[in-house]
C-alpha cells in the first residue's frame, strides 16, 4: 500500500504541470500606441489585401507550407502610430491564448528597413485555419510564429 501511495504522489505533480490545449482564436485585438484600437474578425482580415509566405523549417511541419494573411504592417498603419518620429522607436508584442508572447521591431516589417512578411495568418495550404497565426519568416526553428494569436500590442 506504501508503494502504491509513494508512486502516486510521485506521479502527481507530473499530472498537474501538463497543459492544457490553448484556446482557438478566431479575433485578434490591436492595441497599444496606436490612433484606433480594434479587433479584427478573421472575416474581417480575410476582406483586407493579403499577402502569402511560404515557410519550411526541417522538423516543424505544423508551421512549414504557404500561410495566406493580412501584412502585420498594413494593420499597424490601418491603425496609426500615435506619437511622432520615425516609427523605428515602436515595438510590437504578440501573444497567443496560452500568453505565448514575442517581439517584433518596427525596423523588421517596415520596408525601408529589414521590410520582413509578417502576417496575420487566416490561411494555410489554401484551407482556412481553425486559428489566427503569426507568421515570421526567416526565423529559425518558426520560434516566433505565434498559435492561437489573440492580441497586438504596439509599444
């Protein structure tokens, strides 16, 4: 009986520290230093121009195929930068619904800059995704493609 409890408690904590399933996300909400905050609808991102990326990364097959989504920086200019200066100084924060959350600087996705593809996934594979997801090419390992995206917040 000792046994059997010890492997028990052993076995507990184990059992509590999984996660789980991170919630879909059919909306993002854009906020932060901007002149309009809003929520888009993946109906409401799959109506604005859209680009496509293709991604393969060797050993993450969930993100490798041709992602089809609105440019991240055709939504922070839909909204506006308040403040005044370059836009260099802006960082943006996305988070998923499991609180995942990244970094993207303004130099990354402005053209005149390092001009990065960033979206707002609504698309993979020309199939619709259960989920909103931020796609970062270029980034090794997709360490900051962003699942189950909820929010984007400009700093």
């Amino acid at each position: 009986m000792r046994i059997l409890l010890a492997l028990l408690l052993w076995l507990t904590p184990a059992v509590a520290q999984e996660k789980a399933p991170a919630a879909a996300s059919t909306a993002v909400r854009l906020q932060g230093a901007i002149n309009m905050p809003a929520t888009f609808s993946m109906a409401q991102l799959a109506g604005l121009p859209s680009t496509s990326v293709t991604l393969s990364i060797e050993g993450h097959g969930d993100a490798s195929g041709v992602w089809k989504g609105v440019p991240l920086l055709a939504l922070i200019q839909k909204a506006g930068l308040s403040g005044q200066g370059s836009g260099l100084e802006h960082v943006i924060i996305a988070r998923g619904t499991d609180n995942y959350s990244v970094a993207i600087a303004m130099g990354e996705i402005d053209p005149r800059f390092e001009g990065k593809s960033v979206i707002v996934a609504y698309q993979k594979d020309g199939q619709p995704v259960s989920s909103l997801r931020l796609i970062v090419p270029g980034d090794s390992h997709a360490g900051r493609d962003v699942r189950d995206l909820v929010e984007l917040t400009v700093h």
